[in-house]
C-alpha cells in the first residue's frame, strides 16, 4: 500500500457526505432508477439521438480549435427535483484538431476524477498532448457537482451526501450518450471515453451503455466504488459517526433501503457481506481498520461514543443478535436515546459499514451493468499499491469484462497521477488503434 496514498489523505482535511446518507425517498427512486440506467437495452432510449445541444463558443488557437458548448442533463427529465439547480445544465469543452489529418476523426471523452474542475487540467494533461501525439481530438464534460456545476453550500469537493454521488454517475452515463450521440451527427469517429480514480468509474459505466464499440481506459479505478469507501484511505474522510445515528433512527434504512440493494458481491462471499466478514478474511489488518473506524466513533476522553436515536430504534438495537463471526473485544460505546442507553456493539458499527458498502454495490458496481458492446477495447490502467481503490476484495474487471486488458503500473493513486500521465496517454492511443483495427481496418 502506497505510503504517499496514506499521508496525502491524512493532510487532507475534507470531509465527505457531511450531511450524511440524503433523503431516503431519493434513494429509493435511485435505486429503481439504477435497474434502468444500468441496462443498455433500457438506458439507450433514454436520450435520443438528436438530443439538444448548443455551440456557446468557437475558437481557433495556435495549435487547435476550441469548442464550448451546454444542454441540459437528461438526468433532469427522469429523476426531477434531485439535482441542485446549480448542476442541472451541463457544460462541455471540444479540443479539435485545425484540420482532421485523415479520414478518421477519433474523439476521446474525457470524465473528471475527483478534485478536477473545470476543464484546464484534463485539457493540458490530457488533451492537448492527445492531439499532438496521436490526432485524438478530446471532449471534456464537467461533472455535476463540480466547477460552474458546484452547489453554493457545497466546499470544494466534499459530496454533501452519500446520494450526490449517485446522482453524479447517473448524470453523467446520461451526459456521455449525448455528447456521443452529437459527436455522430458530426461525423466524427472512432469514439472513446476515459477518466481517472473517480472519472475512470463514471467512464465505465457510461461505455457499458453506448450501443456500439468504444474505446474506454479506466485509469486507476475498479469495479466497484464499495472498497473505496469501507476499506480504502478514503475511509477516513467518511463521517461514520454521522452516518451511524442516522441509520438508527430511521428504520427506513433497515427496512427498506437494505431490501432494494442488488450486490454481485453477494453470491461470491454469501453471509460474509451481511456479517462484514470481508474484514475479517484480512486479519489483523481487518483489526486495525475497525481501531480506526472506532476512532471516528468514539472520543478518545470518554471511550464511548454517544448517538441520539428514537426509542424505537434504540430498541431495535438492542434485540439484534450477536453477529456469527468473531471478532476482537473492544469497548465499542454506547447508543443514548432520549430514554435508554444501550450498548453500542461492533456488529452495530459493521451494520453500517455493510450498509455502505451495500448501497456502494448496488449503485456503482459494474457488475450490475452490462457488460460493454465489445470488451477487447477496454484497456484498464492500475497502480499496484493504490490505497485509495483495493481491489482484492471484490469482483475484478476482468471477470466482469473477459477480454479486456489490465496494465499495471509500479505505483500508488497519487504518485501515478503525478507521473505516469504518459502511460495514461499510451493506454488511450492503444485502445484507439485496436478500434481503428477492428473496425475501420
């Protein structure tokens, strides 16, 4: 594990879903939402190939052409009232070449990772050199939440809520199918999509929904955002304690929400992924991410932690039974309601970890999309000692995808980024010479 992955995270004070998990109304309509927009025989008709988009800006520079432009997300049309208004119009920009030097005009979408707003640093780390070194022209999407589409209340990149996530991805499969769509109507092809940790994500599930071969090149993401969140650095920027006193007073996320949530994961560690047996497979490392976890949960002076929960949900808690698995003995705190203390057990604690890593599953993990048109274009790029994405732990790409590529690289999350951008360029010009080959041969 990446030891630059681990201090950048702990110099970076951020933290996310500092609202907590969001309405869980919205959640559900998301849920059933995922069922359709994870479907290519669905999702597909869902934005059609005329969409509106509008031209704000045409520029030509010394070495290329620049392009500006927006329409409205049909994230809007769908699933009305869930986006902040701030992130309902999407902005796009176009790097062309002056003059296409073939017949073939290949484009590349470029998706942003997580911190990356506006378009600058994907248009000179990325684009520009694209162009330059292999005549890939580039469309760069600004992601909901993000830039001129960050909420007024929202601090830099810190996700209000664990949902805005959600909405996010969703945005931007439906986004892509435009910008796809548009790049049809102008003859430009073959087509690709990329996008780094986050990006990388997003990228593959909008590919997985186009109807025809593209190229796609996650960069160091996986098949899941589950293990990002429950295992990986990010961990620590998780509010838990929040997270924690909401499930338990709301039973709607027992009830309800944990009976809608569709895990691949499932059928390959069965009880393990309702007992959050996962951390345990990896002891003593399990041991130790639980210590640390109970840190967020429980003040160092007290040594336990306090939630305000109904008397219902208190008692619920109080009934539930002692998990199959065994785990250390740890004083883990107590859960205070208006009218009884009870206490605050470790299964309480995975309950919610579980949970997270459940609706992780259900909205982000590939394994409930389909599988993309053709994934021998799929050039897959990861560090080898990335602590913010494990990947041992859940379902890899390429048993999801058989076919496609995996490259590794000698790094970890940050130090790739910051050096091995030429690789992530190489990945992409590969992958379009395989389409080129494939299908315009």
């Amino acid at each position: 594990m990446s030891r630059l992955d681990q201090l950048y995270r702990r110099l970076l004070l951020t933290k996310y879903f500092t609202k907590g998990w969001g309405n869980p109304d919205n959640l559900k309509r998301l849920f059933e939402f995922r069922k359709i927009i994870s479907r290519r025989d669905t999702c597909q008709h869902l934005v059609s190939p005329d969409y509106p988009l509008h031209i704000d800006r045409d520029e030509t520079q010394k070495d290329c052409r620049i392009l500006e432009g927006h329409f409205v997300s049909p994230f809007t049309k769908y699933l009305p009232g869930i986006m902040p208004k701030e992130t309902e119009i999407a902005r796009f920009q176009v790097i062309l070449p002056k003059v296409w030097p073939g017949k073939l005009k290949p484009v590349c979408l470029h998706l942003a990772g997580t911190g990356d707003h506006y378009f600058w640093r994907r248009r000179t780390l990325m684009a520009r050199p694209l162009l330059k070194e292999a005549g890939i022209a580039s469309i760069i999407l600004e992601n909901p939440y993000y830039g001129v589409r960050k909420p007024k209340q929202q601090l830099r990149s810190s996700l209000h809520n664990v949902s805005d996530l959600f909405v996010m991805g969703g945005a931007l499969v439906l986004e892509s199918l435009v910008l796809f769509h548009w790049c049809e109507r102008q003859g430009y092809g073959p087509l690709g999509i990329t996008g780094i940790s986050m990006g990388g994500h997003m990228a593959s599930a909008a590919a997985t929904n186009w109807h025809k071969p593209v190229s796609l090149v996650p960069i160091l993401s996986w098949s899941t955002a589950s293990s990002i969140f429950t295992e990986g650095v990010m961990s620590g920027a998780i509010p838990w304690k929040l997270l924690q006193q909401q499930y338990f007073s709301d039973n709607s996320y027992e009830d309800e929400l944990s009976k809608l949530i569709q895990s691949p994961e499932k059928n390959r560690v069965n009880a393990a992924f309702q007992l959050g047996q996962n951390f345990s497979r990896n002891y003593p490392s399990s041991v130790i991410k639980m210590e640390e976890l109970q840190s967020q949960f429980l003040k160092p002076e007290e040594g336990v932690g306090r939630l305000h929960v109904t008397a219902a949900a208190a008692g619920r808690i109080q009934s539930q039974s002692p998990p199959a698995a065994s785990f250390h003995s740890t004083s883990v705190g107590r859960v205070l309601s208006s009218t009884v203390t009870v206490p605050l057990r470790e299964d309480q604690q995975r309950e919610v970890l579980d949970f997270m890593r459940g609706i992780m599953d259900e909205c982000t993990h590939l394994g409930n999309f389909s599988v993309p048109v053709d994934p021998g274009l799929v050039i897959i790029v990861v560090g080898k000692s990335d602590a913010y994405v494990p990947r041992d732990s859940v379902l890899s790409l390429t048993e999801l995808w058989p076919g496609a590529e995996v490259r590794y690289i000698d790094s970890g999350h940050i130090s790739a980024f910051l050096f091995k951008q030429s690789e992530f360029r190489k990945a992409i010009i590969d992958a379009f010479q395989k389409q080129t080959m494939r299908y315009y041969s």
